[in-house]
C-alpha cells in the first residue's frame, strides 16, 4: 500500500523505516530537509513540499495521509491544511496523541467533505522500529479496513497488538487511559526503588532486586525489563533532572475521571507528583515555611541559587533503542533550549520548570 507520512521525528521516522521494511510504498514529509533525507537513506521516498507529497501518494479518493506531529495546534493545522488538498475517499490518520475530544470533532467535520479521519493511539516508543507498535485504532469500518496492510506491518504481529476500538476517537481515548495507567505504574515503581534505596541497613542491591523481579513477579513489565537493564549498567542517575514532563493525556484522564464520577487516585497522584517535580521550588512550601516561623519561630532554610538545566536533545529516528537508556543518556550533549522548542525537544507537554517567584 502506498501511503504518506508527515512528521518524522523519532515515532514518524521509525514507522516509515518500519513500513519500508515490511514491502510498504511510504512518502515521508517533514519540514526538516535532514528528516526527510533520512528516510530516503532508507529506501523510502521523500517529498519536499506539500504539494510534491499529494501528488506522490496515487488517485483522488484512494489516498492515505498519516500525520505524526504535536498534538494540539500543530495537529490541527496540518489536518485542516490536508482537508483543504483531499478528496472525498481518501484518509487521514491521526497517529498523535491528540484528545479525544478534538479527535471527534475532526472527524465530524471531514466527514461533511467525504473525507474519513482515523485516529491511531500509538504506543512503543523508541522501541517500535524494532519490536511493533501498539495501535488503538478509531474510524469508520471500511477506512480502518484499507488501513489493514499499514496496520499489520507496523504491528508487533500481523493479528496481535492492534484492533479497532470502535468509531472515530475511540482510539485515541483509549491511548489516553493507557498513558494515565503508565503514570501510575511508572510511579509505584520509582517510589518502591526509592524507599528500598534509601534503606540503608540492609544495603540492598537495586539491579539485583529488579532482575529478580523480572521472573516470575507478580509485577514483571516491559518498565521493569527496562528498569532492571539500567541498574544492571550502573546507570548514573545523579547526572539527570528530577524534572519529569508530563503528556497531556494524563491530565485529560484525570478529567475524564472527574466528568465521568469514576475515581482514579492513582493515577490523579502520578500526575500530580509530576507537576511537582516541575517546579523549582514549591510556592506552597515557601508559604508552609513562613507560617511555621510565623507561629513557632522556626528556623528556615532560604535559597542561595536557583537551579541551572539544560536539555539532551531526543533519539532520532533509526538509531538503536540502547541509545535511550540512562547509562548512554550523553550528558555532554546538553544545551539550552528555546522556548518555542521546549515541548518538542521533551517529546510532552514541556512546561518550563516553575520558580520560587512565578
């Protein structure tokens, strides 16, 4: 099947490569020239303008367009730009993480036009190029139907690790319940290596406890796999930021829960211990601090420096999935970041970390 992709950062450009791979006719777009150049290197075919990519990808009504991009604004331009060069037939999938809510209100408006919208909630980050994609689908029977080779190669197998959920933002509502539950697990067990770390009298061994874990536990993963495969590299995490960004998935599952009246505290913590680590200093703590002097006279403790960051730049796509673990995270290659590229460059939502003053 022939089809394009725009956006091709390290989900976009290791989908492509995969579909290449599998025997798939893939027209990547990026507005980065070097992306595009990349998945060229790798036997798909490149477009360097919109214009070049429609006219790549076949007969009006037959034509495929899968969109790799931010959620969000950038999402939706690119939707509406697409809207505006399809015909009646042809499809557009939506492989980001964009609300659901969003997602329904997109596909309502392209089906005035003829146009169907599938939305994808894609999971297996760096990994998928190799192991597949889990895939969330949502959208019309029929255009979900004329995805199926797409589907099927991207997939860990042919028949395993994707389905259809039901109409269009099913799909992608499901990916947000399945990042929400992510948070709570990625949590738990931060939490639990923590408190065992901090443990000192027995002076247990972390990636000794992880591997142990990884067999037979009740609470083995693919997180723990990854987990245990750093502390068995002495991973150095001292080098790294407790800042932890946060997608916008796990805040619309949290208010999900709340329209719905269905509780969900685990998760509603996970995503608040991220907004903290997010912030430099607390504002509530500063307060708590001056009232306990305020009504006992307290000693307290007052900054001296605010904190300096920087940031390593994502994988890109191709490279292996060992260059995402901790122990070959390249601190050397840290730089600052422009704040028009600070979510990008974080791969979520990427708030600035919040100061004392803010």
């Amino acid at each position: 099947m022939k089809m394009g992709m725009i956006g091709l950062g390290k989900m976009g450009g290791n989908m492509v490569l995969r579909l290449t791979q599998g025997g798939q006719q893939i027209v990547g777009y990026d507005r980065d020239p070097a992306s595009v150049d990349l998945v060229e290197a790798q036997g798909a075919q490149g477009a360097r303008t919109m214009d070049e990519l429609i006219s790549m990808l076949g007969e009006p009504g037959q034509r495929a367009v899968w969109v790799m991009v931010p959620a969000g604004a950038i999402t939706q331009a690119v939707i509406d730009d697409l809207a505006g060069r399809l015909a009646p037939g042809d499809i557009i999938i939506d492989g980001g993480n964009s609300n659901f809510k969003d997602t329904m209100r997109r596909a309502e408006a392209l089906a005035q036009q003829g146009i169907h919208l599938v939305d994808v909630g894609t999971s297996g980050g760096v990994w998928g190029l190799t192991e597949g994609y889990a895939m969330m689908v949502g959208g019309p029977e029929e255009a979900v139907e004329r995805l199926r080779p797409i589907l099927e190669v991207l997939a860990p197998a042919p028949h395993q690790g994707w389905g259809r959920m039901g109409p269009s933002g099913s799909g992608h509502y499901v990916k947000m319940v399945h990042n929400g539950i992510e948070y709570g697990m990625m949590q738990s067990y931060a939490e639990g290596f923590e408190l065992m770390h901090a443990h000192k009298v027995f002076n247990l061994d972390m990636a000794q406890i992880a591997e142990l874990w990884r067999h037979g536990s009740v609470i083995r993963s693919w997180l723990l796999d990854l987990t245990a495969e750093a502390l068995k590299n002495q991973a150095d995490f001292s080098q790294l930021s407790d800042y932890v960004a946060d997608s916008g998935e796990g805040r619309w599952t949290v208010i999900d829960s709340i329209e719905l009246g269905v509780p969900a505290p685990v998760i509603t913590l996970a995503t608040q211990m991220r907004f903290r680590s997010q912030q430099e200093v607390s504002y509530a703590g500063q307060m708590l601090s001056a009232m306990r002097r305020a009504f006992g006279g307290h000693a307290v403790k007052v900054l001296e420096s605010t904190r300096q960051e920087a940031v390593v730049p994502e994988v890109q796509p191709g490279e292996h999935p060992a260059a995402a673990a901790p122990q070959n995270i390249p601190v050397e290659a840290a730089q600052p970041v422009p704040t028009g590229q600070q979510a990008e460059e974080l791969g979520e939502t990427g708030q600035q970390r919040v100061t004392g003053d803010a």
